[in-house]
C-alpha cells in the first residue's frame, strides 16, 4: 500500500459537455445534476473515487463564462480558484472539430498554469470514430496536454482507461476519506439540487436560473424508515411563483414527485416532501441573499 496515489482534480469545460453525466458514471451515482439547460452545477461538489491503487477526488467547477450578475462572478471565482489548488486539471470537450471561443477562453486560462492539463474528449458514442481522431488532432494544436482521452460518459466507454490515466498523474498520498466515501456534500445540499434539476427540467427557460431551493427542515421518524423534507423554491417574479405552482398546483406537484424519487433513491429510505414557492424580487443580485441560499465566497 506504500505506492498508494491521491489527490485533486479539478473538472472543468463548457456548460453541457457532460461534467456531471461523467462525474455520476465514474463514481455510480447521482450527486451532481445533469440537465441541457446551461449552467446547471452552481456549486463545487466534491466527489470521490477509492479503488485499491488510489483516491481521486473530483471538483466538478461550474462552467467557465463570462460572468454578467453576482451569480455569474462568483461562479467564475469559484472555477478559477479551483485550478490552482489541483494535482490535475480534468478539460472535457466535447467530440468535435469546431473550436469555439468558449474552448479558446478555456484554453487561454490553462496555458497559465503548472499543473498538468488531460483533455477529455466526450460524447465518443455520438459521432463517427473519424471525427473523434480529427477532434484528438485539433485539439493537439492549441495546447500542450499531458494526455488526450476519449470517453462516453454517458455509456461509461473507456472511462475505466481515464481513471488508470488520471492515477498516473497522481502523487503518492493518503486516503483522504473513508473508502466508501463518494461526496462531502452534505445532504441537505444534494436534496435541494435534486428539486431544483426537476424544475430545470419542467418549467420554461426564464425561470429556472432565478430560482433558488432552501431546505427548511429535514427530520427522520424516530424508528421508520420515512424523513419529511420541508423545502422552499424561491423565484423572482410573481408571475414566476404562479407558473412553477401551475395550473391547480399541477406543476409543483410534479417536481415534488419527480424530485421525491431520486431522494427515496439516494437516501435509501421512504420520503414525505412538503414543497413551498416564495417570491424574492432580485436575489441573484444581493449579497446576503446569495448567502442565505447557500453561495458564499468565504468557502472558494
Ligand atoms: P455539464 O453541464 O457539463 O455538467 O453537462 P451534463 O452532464 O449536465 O450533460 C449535458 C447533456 O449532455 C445531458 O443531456 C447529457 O445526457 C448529455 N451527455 C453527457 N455525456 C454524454 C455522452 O457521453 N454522450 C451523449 N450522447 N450525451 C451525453
Ligand atoms: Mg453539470
């Protein structure tokens, strides 16, 4: 056990090219929240892999983009932070021969650093095997990675020969946390993200990226195998509020069931979930707001 390896790596690339989907298939279960909306992961969510030649531990950075309110700059902070702390720096793109600005912006804020850079070429199962080799090439040109992987994340190929990759890049180290460790996101933080991935996914563009979900209370019955879960959607519109609750609360009643499944999944136990909707006008924009629902700059 002394050759034991462990360490960092920071996940990074573009919304939507599959940082969670790879996250969840790599550690078998769900914790980040995938969606094809834009900007889905708000938080740095840390998850970790244990096998018996190391420990990797993720930190799934939200998406690198310019940043236009309160939100968007802290978003940003939070990536770039990470990338300086890190053993490796994970990049996914996705299998394609079209580099935008996106992945120069990317790219530009890599070439910066020290630490090692393997791309990840996603998305292998969508495209001919030809495009992938003319994506491997492309890439080459703009920068100086320590190795080029192409993987499905969303079938799980070849992301066995990413994981003997990435150890390769390891230090020696500890075992930071216990072998069936898999997140130190603490739970009331994965059951909010479970109800705000089913309103992404249910109500109309506008709204899901001005909503914010508080766990007000999460209790277990003493002896049953139930928790009640008491949670608040907050929203910044009126017109919002009445949208996400639907017509005769059809809607919410929708994202409490579907968000309920995943819970009972997760939680491994039956789950009675309360759900509330509240208007606060502008919260992206406030500090004290952004840190009542859990965004806070002291924790980059
Ligand atoms: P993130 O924003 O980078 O975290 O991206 P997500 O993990 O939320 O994935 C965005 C979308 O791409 C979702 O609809 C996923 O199902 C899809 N996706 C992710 N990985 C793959 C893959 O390997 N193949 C295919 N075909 N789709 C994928
Ligand atoms: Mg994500």
């Amino acid at each position: 056990m002394s050759d034991f390896k462990s360490g960092f790596v920071a996940i990074i690339g573009r919304p939507n090219v599959g940082k969670s989907t790879l996250m969840n298939q790599i550690i078998g279960q769900k914790i980040a929240i995938t969606s094809n909306k834009a900007q889905t992961t708000r938080n740095r969510i840390q998850t970790v892999y244990t096998d018996s030649d190391g420990q990797i531990i993720f930190l799934d950075t939200p998406g690198i983009v310019k940043a236009k309110n309160k939100l968007g700059e802290y978003m940003l902070k939070c990536a770039e932070g990470t990338l300086s702390e890190v053993d490796i720096i994970m990049w996914i793109v996705e299998a394609s021969t079209f580099i935008g600005k996106g992945e120069r912006y990317i790219s530009e804020q890599l070439i910066r650093t020290n630490t090692p850079v393997i791309l990840v070429i996603n998305k292998i199962d969508a495209v001919p095997a030809e495009e992938v080799f003319k994506a491997i090439d492309a890439y080459k040109d703009i920068n100086d990675f320590a190795e080029i992987v192409p993987v499905s994340a969303l079938k799980g190929d070849n992301t066995d020969e990413l994981i003997r990759t990435l150890m390769d890049y390891l230090p020696e180290g500890p075992m930071y946390y216990d072998a069936d460790t898999v997140t130190d996101q603490p739970e009331r933080q994965i059951v909010s993200e479970l109800i705000r991935e089913q309103a992404l996914r249910l109500l109309d563009k506008e709204i899901p990226h001005g909503i914010a979900v508080v766990i007000d209370s999460m209790k277990e019955r003493p002896g049953g195998r139930l928790v009640d879960i008491d949670a608040t959607i907050i929203c910044e519109r009126d017109s919002h509020k009445g949208i996400i609750i639907g017509r005769q609360g059809q809607m919410l009643k929708k994202i409490g069931t579907n968000a309920r499944v995943g819970m009972e999944r997760l939680l491994d136990t039956r789950v009675n979930l309360k759900l509330w909707v509240k208007v606060k006008k502008d919260w992206r924009d406030s500090d004290t707001q952004l840190k009542n629902y859990g965004y806070r700059s002291d924790t980059l």
